[in-house]
C-alpha cells in the first residue's frame, strides 16, 4: 500500500493516543530545536543525539497514520525531520499540525480519527 493509497485516518486507539501524545511531547520537549510548517508539510528540527527517538518517531506514526510521508536527514547538530500531507488530507492536516505547538506536541489529533 502505498501513502496516497493509505486510509486518512489514525489507527491509534484511544489509549494509544494519550500515551503517543505524551512520548512525543516528551521527546519534543527534550529534543526539538525549530519547528515550522510549509503548507502540507511540517518541518521539525530535532538535536543530532535525537536521531534513535526520531527514527522511532517515524516509525510509530508510519504504522498509526499511513497516509502521512515522512523525510528525515542529518544536518550537522540537527535531525531535520519533515512530516507532509497528501493533498486530499489537507483538513486532517490542518488539526494534525496545529496539534503541533507550545506543549511540544505532534501527532494524530481527532479529525483524523485517533481519538
């Protein structure tokens, strides 16, 4: 199955959430330097020694929200980590990166159908 082919919506339940919200918030709270969104994709900056949790970071949201693309390279110091949206996914987007903000948080958000 490819992204475009994957359903737009979360496969976490909503325990599963709650528990990724806080891994991710905790991650992002220690890790993340820079973050910021270009339309249907959202650029996340992470610290070189971050690079494990953000690989796992990918992997975990591969498996929850397949419809998701995910680009990580290494910048020096940094993990640059971009997050995109298939076009027909641009309001699960929208809620998806908005979730994004001071709390450190990324992930699924309910419109698209984690919770």
């Amino acid at each position: 199955m490819t992204t475009t082919d994957a359903p737009i919506a979360c496969t976490l339940g909503a325990g599963d959430f709650k528990a990724r919200m806080a891994w991710l918030a905790d991650l992002n709270a220690r890790a993340l330097t820079d973050h910021r969104r270009d339309g249907l994709t959202l650029h996340l900056t992470y610290r070189a020694e971050a690079r494990e949790e953000v690989e796992d970071l990918i992997r975990q949201e591969r498996e929850c929200c397949g419809f998701l693309e995910f680009q990580v390279r290494q910048d020096g110091a940094f993990v640059e980590l971009a997050i995109t949206a298939p076009a027909e996914a641009e309001i699960a987007a929208e809620t998806l990166f908005n979730s994004f903000g001071s709390n450190g948080r990324i992930g699924c958000a309910p419109a698209c159908g984690c919770a």
